[in-house]
C-alpha cells in the first residue's frame, strides 16, 4: 500500500467518520423525517467502498452492516429510537477505533461483538452470508450491451472543438452492479472521477435524474474527452468502485460526420483518421486546465517555512538598524539607497509573513465538531437537558493553538454541564425552562481569538466559595471575608479548589480548572469569568492569532534587554518615585482607584545593577486575567515584532522567561512569561 494512498484514505476517513457523528445526532433530534438517514447510508456507504479498496476488511465489514441496518431504517423497516442511536454511536466509536490502529499500524480492537449486535437488531442473515459474497472482479470487464445515443448537432459541436485541441474522445459504456444501493450516488461519483481526468461531453442517462436508490439495472454511456487513450480510459473505468462491466470505443467516424462543416479545413479521410487515432498533445482541455488549485503541504514543511520567515523578520530589523545607524554617521546618497531598499524588504517581508500565518490558520469548526457528541452523552449520563449552541465555526487560528487549546475547553464545558446547568426539575421549580442552554462562540476581536463558553445554569455563588476555602483550610475566615466577589469568584482557578459535594467522573475532584487557566496563560492567552448566582456562568478565553511571532516591548532591565508581550501590558504610565506607597511591607501605587503592587524584576532574576532610587520611574503596567502588576523598567526602547525561539533542552525552562529572540544587533533578549512572574512574585506559586 502506498504510502500517498493510504494518506488520502486517512483524510477522507476523518471527514466521513466527523459527518457521521453530526448526521446521528440530527437523526437523534429529527428522527427518520430529515435527510441524516441519508447522508450516514451515503458516508457508510463510501467508507465501505474505500476501506475495501484499501483492504481494510474489519472496517469494510463494520460499515456493511451499519449499511445495511441504515437501509432498514430508511425503507421504514425500523423507527429511529433511543437503542438504535446509541448503537449507532457504538459502531461509530469502534469505527474510531479502527481508524487509530490504521494510523499506527495496530490490530486489536475485536468488532465482532459490535457486529453481532447490529446484525441481531437488524433481525437479519448472519454476516457470513455477506461477507462471503464474492466480490465482482476488476481484473477482466465484460463489455456491456450499453447503446450509444444518437448526438445532437451541439454535443457534435463539442466534439469537433476537442477535436481541434487534439484530444482524444471515446465512448465510455459501463453498468453498475446490481448489488450497488445507492445507484444514482454511484453514476454521479464515476461522473465526477472522469470529470476530474477531463471533459464529459455527454452523459446518458443524467446522474441527476436518476433516482439513487433504484432497483435493477442502471446503464450509463458517456462521451470523455481528455488525454487519455483508449487502454488508459479502459484501465482507469475499471478501477472504479460498484462497475460491473465497461467498454471503451473511440468516436467512429460515421458519428462525427457532419463535423466537415464544423472544420472545412479538413478533409474528411482526414477527420476520420483523427477520430480513430487521434495524435498526442501537450495541449490540454479547460477542463483539465480548471483542475483543483490545492495542493497538500505536510506540515513540517509549513513550520520549516514559518521558521524561515522568523529568521527574515531577524535580518530585516538588523537591516534597518544599520540603516539607522548609518544614516547618523553618513549622509551620501548611498545611505537613501539603503533606506529604501530597507523599507521595501519590510514591506515584501511582512506580505509574506501575513501569507504564512494564513496558510497555519485552520477554522475553529474542526475543534467545536467534537463537542456536540460530548455534550449529548454528559447530558444523558447526568440526566439532564441540555441545547448546545455553536457560533463561530468559521473562525480562524493557528493550527498548534487549535491543539493546545482542546483540553481547556473539554474541561470547561464538562464543568458547565456538571456544576453549571441544573436538572430539569431544580430549573422548573426555579422557573427555568427544562432544558438547558450552553453556548460556544468564537470571535476575533482586537488581533486575537476570543472563545466563551456560556451556560445558563446556577452560576457561582462567592458566598460559597468563600465557605468552601475556609472549610478546606485555604483561608481563614478573616481573609475570606475581606474578598470581594470577584476575588472569591476567582478562586475556582486556585489548585485542589472545588466545591462539589459528591466525586462523580465528569469533575469534582477539585482539579481541572487550575489546570484551565495555567494551560491557557502558557499560551499567552487569558481568561476571565462572568458570573451571577442563579442565571448562569460566562468564561472568556483570549487567545493571541499565533505562537510563533508576537509583538513585544523591548525594555532595559540592568543593562539586559527584554522582552514584554505587548499581549499582556495595560498600559504604561510614569510617576515620580514619592508616589510610591509602602502596604504591609512591599511598594503600590494608587492607579485610577486600583492598588498595584510595583516590583523590580532584576530583584527576582538576581541580575546585578539597576537604579531603585530614581527620581522618577517608568512603569509598565502587566496583566494576566484580572490581576495586574507594575514592573518597573530603565528604558523603554519601543516595540517590534519578536520571533519566539525556544531555550533549547540545554538550558531547560526558567520561570518568568517564556523563550528568547535575536535582537536587530544580533544579541540575544529573553522574553518574560508574565503569568508566571505575577504568580511568583505575588507568592502564589
């Protein structure tokens, strides 16, 4: 098997496997009134077909059967109930099963229970019946008794252009096995395939008109024009899935004989001869000119590429800092050249940059696919109600953060409908509606990706999250008293913090949430909480477009340069060194009613230098959720954008430093993580 095929077979199975999960939901919610039972017969249909090609026999057996209970359903032979969706989701599960042992080349995971299940339900013959049925041979194709329609003058039109572009045209004749359910889907799938090779001139009968689920034979005759010969089409029809017999035959020149109109500068032996033995060209048709323009890229070349535009975005600054450097000491026309040509590399340099990122971005839709299952079996094991509502699903972002950021979010929307939303009877006797509502939306805002999960449930109650810190020893009870809503809201994020009664597997083991905010603050993004008692809970998560190239405030600290995201700074503010105020011990100041705590960082990162008893004082004002904190700087130096490069194994990490970048002059400046200083210097890690 080759490597390219089994690739392309991957893809498909993750599109058709995510179809499916979706369609059995609808056909949970609308029965066997909708289309679902049609899309899961086609998508079961299809993986049969592929997995048989690729001789994956467990997952073509599987799909059979899932095929033929479908089949059953939709014929009306059986209702749509509660038992048959949750087999349904069964088969599919052991589907994805399947499908992780292909992709690492395992084989254990035992269908045959599965397989029964569906066949007893199904009330039908035993799978050995079916899976003995031979299959038609591709090998030798039998020519079918297909008749060739008659051509109007402009399908003969049609030809003659080909013609003149020195392709070659030939009849294709195929029957479709009798076996084959879905006739019409299949006539329209070979359709396609020849499509994509060429041109169809001619199609008899219109796939579009046939009904794809009809009895007996189906015969289709249509009229290809491409580069293909003859033995090349033959070989290439053969190939295809559910056709039972196929011919090949070139236009016979009798057929295209009114095409001496249509090309007088021909002689008729002439046509005759290209019609039968058409000559070879490079020239091809618009419909091979009009081929998909995509191409697949592994994405180790896409970070390979990514890592190439850093390295520009290095030299570019140096460029232009020499630019600035020159231009101070010299002013010849050679010192205008060289801004110019500086201007124009950041221009090219920040297209190209801008080209990249949006070749990683991914839409948000294929992390938001996963949770509509997730959320219908929490709801069913913990009896409740619950719609999900998805908004936003077009939403774009860097594909390592659409990685990164999945576990955050199974976490939060698990805490949603565990601790959030009520039962149907706690929400009737509060004058809810029963069911419950929880809402997922993705947004960009202001350069960054914003993500809230919102529930509609009993929302959390600071009086008791107060009790619960003070009853687990967290605080006493003077300090929890001096909380303020907000602040005692906060404290879910705080490590072993839960306020659960009962251990259930959904949550309430008093991890989780800490594990939340610490996940997504290493991803320089933030998340605050909206809450009020008995009407629901809102998390907003932010999250930077990409992790690769930020934009960051170069800051001198004892004579080191370093880095501070611009994603995580308030403001900037300057005071003067009396506007300082001592609380219990450590320095504040007093910024639009709000009590900042001021530290130095050289103090933390023990660099020697740096001036504590200066008159006057440049603040940068950094934050992470709700709190904040003043770091006090030497010299501002500006902002540009910073390509993050990592420590490396030998260094290893170092708290409050997130990575280091090469400065225009080629040093080195490392870049602050600012969740983890305001952690540490506040003393809560």
């Amino acid at each position: 098997m080759l490597s390219e095929y089994k690739e392309v077979f991957m893809e498909e199975l993750d599109e058709q496997l995510q179809l499916m999960d979706d369609e059995i939901l609808k056909l949970e919610q609308e029965g066997d009134k909708g289309s679902a039972i049609q899309s899961l017969f086609r998508a079961a249909h299809t993986l049969k077909g592929s997995s048989a090609a690729m001789g994956f026999e467990s997952m073509k057996l599987l799909t059979h059967e899932m095929e033929h209970l479908l089949d059953q359903v939709r014929s009306g032979k059986l209702d749509v109930t509660a038992s048959l969706i949750d087999l349904l989701f069964q088969a599919l599960d052991n589907l994805k099963l399947l499908k992780l042992e292909i992709a690492e080349g395992g084989s254990q995971t035992d269908i045959s229970g599965c397989v029964e299940e569906i066949r007893q339900f199904g009330s039908r013959t035993p799978l050995a019946e079916a899976a003995s049925e031979p299959e038609p041979e591709t090998g030798t194709i039998e020519v079918p008794a297909v008749p060739k329609p008659k051509l109007s003058m402009a399908d003969r039109l049609k030809v003659a252009e080909c013609l003149e572009q020195r392709l070659q045209v030939n009849w294709v004749l195929l029957r479709i096995s009798e076996s084959c359910v879905i006739k019409g889907a299949r006539a329209y799938v070979i359709q396609a395939a020849l499509a994509e090779a060429g041109e169809i001139l001619y199609a008899s009968p219109d796939p579009a008109d046939l009904d794809e689920y009809m009895e007996g034979t189906v015969e289709l005759a249509l009229l290809f024009a491409g580069m293909l010969d003859a033995e090349q089409l033959r070989a290439f029809v053969s190939g295809l899935m559910d056709v039972e017999a196929a011919t090949v035959e070139p236009v016979r020149s009798e057929e295209t004989a009114i095409l001496a109109t249509a090309a007088p500068s021909r002689t008729k032996d002439s046509e005759a001869a290209t019609v039968l033995f058409p000559e070879p060209s490079l020239e091809q048709s618009p419909a091979v000119r009009s081929k998909s323009q995509t191409i697949r890229v592994s994405v180790e070349r896409m970070e390979h590429l990514m890592n190439l535009v850093g390295e520009l975005v290095i030299d570019q600054t140096r460029i232009h800092q020499v630019e600035q450097i020159q231009r101070r000491r010299f002013s010849d026309e050679s010192v205008s050249e060289l801004a110019h040509i500086s201007d124009h590399l950041s221009r090219v340099i920040s297209d190209l940059q801008d080209s990249v990122m949006k070749a990683r971005m991914l839409p948000i839709e294929q992390l938001f696919n996963r949770f509509p299952r997730m959320v219908r079996d929490l709801s069913r094991d913990l009896g409740k109600e619950i719609e999900l509502i998805v908004e936003g699903k077009d939403t774009e972002l860097d594909r390592t953060l659409i990685e990164e950021i999945s576990d955050p979010l199974i976490h939060l929307i698990r805490n949603a409908v565990d601790h959030g939303i009520e039962t149907p009877e706690i929400r009737s006797a509060s004058g809810k509606p029963r069911n419950g509502s929880l809402v997922i939306r993705a947004a960009h805002e202001d350069n960054q990706v914003v993500i809230y999960v919102r529930d509609d449930g009993a929302g959390i109650d600071p009086a008791k999250m107060r009790a619960s810190a003070v009853s687990k020893g967290m605080l006493t009870q003077e300090e929890a008293e001096l909380l303020s809503d907000r602040e005692a809201v906060g404290l879910i994020f705080h490590p072993g913090f839960s306020t659960a009664r009962v251990v259930s597997d959904v949550s309430g083991r008093g991890v989780g949430m800490d594990i939340v905010k610490s996940h997504i603050e290493k991803l320089n993004g933030l998340i605050d909480t909206d809450t009020e008692p008995g009407q629901g809970t809102q998390f907003k998560i932010k999250l930077p477009l990409t992790l690769a190239i930020i934009e960051g405030l170069l800051v001198k600290l004892a004579g080191q340069t370093y880095i501070i995201p611009m994603s995580n700074i308030a403001e900037i503010v300057r005071i003067q060194a009396e506007q300082l105020i001592t609380l219990r011990g450590k320095p504040v100041i007093m910024l639009r009613d709000q009590i900042i705590p001021v530290t130095w960082i050289q103090d933390h990162f023990q660099v020697q230098g740096g001036e504590h008893a200066k008159k006057h004082l440049s603040l940068v004002i950094v934050g992470s959720a709700e709190k904040r904190m003043a770091l006090v700087v030497d010299e501002l130096i500006g902002n540009q954008e910073i390509v993050i490069k990592s420590l490396g194994q030998y260094v290893g990490k170092v708290s409050g430093i997130a990575g280091g970048t090469i400065l225009g002059d080629g040093r080195v400046a490392l870049i602050l993580e600012i969740s983890a200083l305001i952690q540490k210097l506040s003393g809560k890690q």
